[in-house]
C-alpha cells in the first residue's frame, strides 16, 4: 500500500480523435486506441517445463456504470445511434475508461479446463508494474536482497518461478494508470472510489472472459496491498451481480479495515488495535537488524511468543487508557524494549503506541539510518534527525526505478506495445487531483470491506481464499491480515476454506528470491486443488 502523499506521475486524460458533423454540428465520442499487440515467447520453470504462450498488451474500455457500459459494443465503443456515440462536445459524453492489460496464454491449452488468474496492485492509485515485473509473469526484474540497486542498465530476466506453469496470467492496471486512459465528464470522480473501482474491475473481467472466450475456465483473484481490498469488494460483485463463481481469492500483503492501518494510528485516539497487531512486525525487524537486547536464535517461535504478549499484557494494559499505573506503564515498556529494541524512555513518551513511521525512524537512528516501511529488512540514510517520524521509505527507493525502468523497455522492445505513449505507474492521487472515495456502501466510517468477502464466502461455500503476507511489511502487517480474517462474520466451517502463508520478506514478498520461490509453490498448490470445482 502506498500513502497518498508518496504517490508520484501525473493522470493524464487524453484527448478524444473524432471528426464533426457538418449536418447537425455533433461529434461521435469514438475513442481512438492503440490497437491490441500480440507477441509469442517461450519460457522454463524451475521443474524444465518449456512452456510457450501468447503474449496481447492491450485496453478494454469499461463504463462507469452498468446502463453506461451496456452500451459499449464488443470493441469498447458506444453502439451506433445511441445517446453516447454522439455528442456535442465529446467532454460531456459519459465517462468512460480504456483500462490497459497484458495477458499470458499457454498455447495450445483447452480454455475449458485451464485456469485463469487476474492480477492487480494498490495504492490506490497504482498501476500492475510490480507484480508484473516482479512475481509470476514470463519475466522478471533482477533485485537485491536489501540494498539499493546501481542506475542502469537494469536486468530482466527469464522467470522459472512463473505461473504459466499452472494457470493463465492477466496483468490490469487500474483506472487511470498505465497506457489506460479516461474520456467523458469527470471520469476521475466516476471510477476513483472503492466501489467505483470495484465495479470496473467486474466489468473489465466480464468483457474479457467474454472476449477470449473463457467462460467457464477456472478463475482467480490475485491482489497486493490495496488490490486485497479490491478483491474483497470485487469478488462479492463478480458473485453476487454478475454470477461468476470464483475458485479461489489469493491475497497478498492483506488490509481490509483501515482503522488498523499502523501509519495513522495515533491519529485515532483511543483504537490500540493497530499497536497490537504491529507488533509482531516491529518485533521482527528488530530482531533481522540485531536490535534486540536478547537476540532469539530463530525468528518464528520469538514471533509467537510476541504475538501472546501484544493480544494478552500489551492489549490488557492499553485498554486501561490513563488508569494505568506508572509501575505497570514501565513494567510494559520493558517489556516492549526486549520485543522491539526501542529505548525505553521513548517507549514511555510514545505512552507505549509507537506509530509506523516513529518505528522506522528510530529503530537504527543511532546508526543515522532510516528503516524501511514497505521492506523493513531495507535501510537508507536518515534525512532529517530531529523528525518525529521517517520521511521517506528506503524499499521503495530501492527498486522503484529499476521496475519502472525495465518495464518501460519490456513492453516496447518485446511485447511491442506504447511507442509514443507515456506509461503511468501511479495516478496523482492526493496531489492536485480528485481524492480517492474511501466512502464504502454508503459508510463515511473508516472503510472496512471484510463484510465483502464474508458475503462472497456465505453466497458460494466452495469459495477458498488463500492469505500470504510477509513478516518484514509494515504498510500492511502480517498479524492484522491473521486478525482481520479471523473476524470475518462466518462461521467457523467457511472459516476453514481460508489459508495462511507467512514469508521471510516484505510487502512485495516476491523481491526476495526464496520466498518467490515458497510463493509460486505455495500459489500453484493452492490453484491445482481448487480448480476442479472446489472439491
């Protein structure tokens, strides 16, 4: 997940090619794409299956609204005669977005049996460039453990961990980012929002089963970070309005109720849940860069122990609030200094809730380094000692160039897709242009979507869901995504069809090379036993 205020690159609405008519002065509101790019490639896996597929980078145009996309032919375009095709300023027509994908086929393979998979990041406001570039496509981006990569030249790399071994690959960019574009009237406010996105994405995926004709191919959900609450949401749509049956929701790097949220959380006075389920994170970070007081030999059995701390003493003692006694209230720090390596008189100001960015700021600033947010097993120099918290995520500096760099190459050199277009990797959300809706279902409470997926859960039984997270990722701490789930409102036979993978790894669990490795094993296995209808 990404804050609003680190987002960068700009939304550009591109400008609608159309000619007038002389007779009555309108304008056909035609917008005019970059027709789709097909490309054929091969590719080992790491077991010597030589797979050969179909590459096709291309857009789908979607409406804003069901009446709206109704009236978009098979080609994305509004019907001849309709009230959209034609307009006197093709500004007012109704909004309506290409969204840009790029899809992976195992050639040769039944599209009756073989399994399809739609992949999306966060944000919001992020295009599909990091799990692209990084995790189950045919290639791959070279990155280090935990350092900050050299400029260019950057390495791209054939993929053996890729899941065209297994399933078919879609990679969508959100509304907004990539080569997608938006046309009509306020088209940011139409698709920008959590439902308004969610309702996209249904209508993206209903138009492109319908376009390769995969019907009744097995289908999955892969989302990262925000794309988590994407899936909740979009997979109660795909159900429940649109009458697509899921086999599997796989999520990665998991946040659906935002009053968990570790950044903000001393913003919320009074909700300590997030100290408690952050934890288990700052607990491990502590313990990868050698903080402890007592450093444990191994990591998973020190986490466990935490973990019994921060929902018992540590929860108990928060719920106190000001009739905490000083004698506890420094028992507690203690405690909390041996689990965090953080000072103890800074645990006692902090008045024992240490916010995200306070962590990373003062983990290892007696060594004038900041920790990172995104991969806390990153570090980069502090830029301003005196801040109360870190003001800028060494992770993200770390890679962001080299992802953004070789796709940029990628999709023009091989996949032959962009000349003369700018690709846009995030949307300018929060700088300068319409904010993202976080009002769901009509609440203008924090938005919390866990009630989505219980519902998709609830309306099909056979539903499985499979939650990976890494114990290095505090944008979206691996212990909230366990308590999220294990308070979803079902009962405890649904509870069963839900899986939990933890990596030695950050939020992009896959910049590591292993736990890539333990991903794609851990992926493939769930899709082999759900694909045949859920049995």
């Amino acid at each position: 997940m990404v804050k609003p205020s680190l987002l960068l690159g700009a939304v550009l609405a591109a400008a609608v090619s159309a000619s007038a008519f002389a007779a009555d002065d309108v304008t056909p509101a035609i917008r005019v794409m970059p027709p789709d790019s097909t490309t054929e490639g091969t590719v080992t896996t790491a077991s010597g299956q030589k797979i050969a597929y179909q590459a096709t980078a291309g857009t789908i145009m979607v409406g804003a609204t069901e009446a709206a996309d109704a009236l978009l032919n098979a080609n994305g375009q509004p019907d001849p005669g309709s009230p959209a095709a034609l307009v006197k300023d093709p500004k007012d027509a109704p909004p309506t977005v290409a969204m840009f994908y790029v899809a992976y086929m195992k050639k040769d393979a039944d599209p009756q049996t073989r399994p399809i998979a739609f992949f999306y990041n966060g944000g919001p406001g992020s295009s599909t460039v990091w799990l692209h570039m990084g995790s189950f496509g045919p290639k791959r981006v070279s990155t280090p453990e935990d350092q900050h990569l050299p400029a260019a030249p950057y390495k791209l790399l054939d993929n053996p961990e890729t899941l065209l071994d297994t399933t078919d690959v879609v990679f969508i960019d959100m509304p907004g980012t990539g080569f997608g574009r938006f046309y009509g009237k306020d088209p940011e406010k139409a698709f920008w929002g959590i439902d308004e996105d969610a309702h996209a994405f249904a209508r993206f995926i209903a138009r492109f089963i319908s376009k390769n004709n995969r019907w009744n191919s097995p289908k999955y959900l892969f989302g990262e970070s925000y794309g988590t609450t994407r899936s909740a949401v979009l997979s109660n749509i795909l159900e429940n309005e649109k009458s697509i049956d899921l086999n599997g929701v796989i999520l990665l790097s998991q946040i659906f109720n935002f009053t968990s949220d570790i950044d903000g959380a001393r913003t919320n006075p009074g909700i300590d849940l997030p100290f408690e389920t952050g934890l288990p994170t700052y607990a491990a970070t502590a313990w990868y860069h050698h903080k402890l007081p007592n450093q444990p030999a191994q990591l998973e059995p020190f986490l466990k122990e935490v973990e019994t701390f921060a929902m018992g003493d540590y929860a108990r003692a928060l719920a106190q609030g000001t009739d905490l006694s000083a004698s506890d209230k420094q028992a507690i720090a203690e405690k909390l200094h041996n689990y965090t390596g953080l000072p103890v008189d800074y645990l006692i100001r902090a008045d024992l809730r240490v916010s995200g960015g306070g962590f990373t700021k003062n983990l290892q600033l007696d060594n004038g380094l900041t920790t990172g947010r995104l991969d806390t097993r990153f570090s980069g120099p502090v830029l301003n000692p005196l801040s109360e918290e870190s003001e800028y995520d060494p992770q993200s500096s770390a890679i962001s160039s080299a992802y953004v760099s070789t796709f940029n190459d990628y999709v023009r050199r091989d996949l032959k897709y962009g000349d003369g277009a700018t690709y846009l990797p995030m949307a300018n959300i929060g700088i300068g242009s319409p904010q993202w809706d976080f009002k769901h279902n009509d609440n203008p409470i924090n938005a919390n979507v866990s009630a989505d997926l219980a519902q998709a859960m609830k309306t099909n039984p056979r539903l499985k869901v499979m939650v990976n997270g890494g114990y290095y990722d505090l944008a979206t701490p691996f212990y909230a995504a366990f308590y999220e789930d294990k308070h979803l409102p079902i009962s405890s036979d649904l509870a069963k069809n839900i899986e939990y993978d933890w990596y030695e790894s950050g939020h992009m669990v896959y910049v590591r090379d292993e736990s890539l490795k333990q991903l794609h094993e851990r992926v493939a296995a769930f899709i082999r036993k759900t694909e045949a209808g859920n049995k």
